[in-house]
C-alpha cells in the first residue's frame, strides 16, 4: 500500500511540474524602446521551438518581466547550449 501511495505521489508531482506556458506577452510599449531587438541568425540553426522560446522571452524583456525573460533564455539554454 505505501508503495501505491509513492507511485500516487510522484506521478502527482511530475503532473504539477508540467505546467503550461502562458500565452504570449503583448507588447504595446515597449519598457526598453532602445534595446535593438534581437535577431536569431540562420546560421545557428534554430529549432521553431527555440526560436519562438526567444521570440517569448524578447517580448517579456520588453513588457518587464524580467524574471519571465530570464526563465525563456535559460531554458533555450538548457535544450540547446550552443545557441548563444
């Protein structure tokens, strides 16, 4: 029985681990208007996965979510660390 309740557990903590991402941020002015805006170069390749990751956390930089932007650049990061 405690051995179910484990499996119960765990399986419940991966579910709630699987958060959705939010929908898209919208930028109707932008906090930092003379940031040039970033670019992914073809030359790296991007995965459409990765490049909407960045176009994401370009539009939370500009909204002000800095904290939103910072988890989008890392987790590119994370699946793709020759990116940058």
């Amino acid at each position: 029985m405690r051995g179910l309740v484990r499996v119960a557990v765990v399986v419940m903590a991966g579910a709630a681990a699987c958060a959705v991402n939010p929908p898209p941020v919208v930028v109707t002015a932008p906090k930092y208007p003379d940031f040039p805006a970033l670019v992914v170069p073809a030359s790296l390749n991007p995965s459409p996965a990765i490049a909407q990751r960045h176009d994401d956390a370009w539009r939370r930089l500009q909204s002000g979510d800095l904290g939103g932007a910072r988890r989008d650049y890392m987790a590119i990061l994370q699946i793709q660390a020759s990116f940058y």
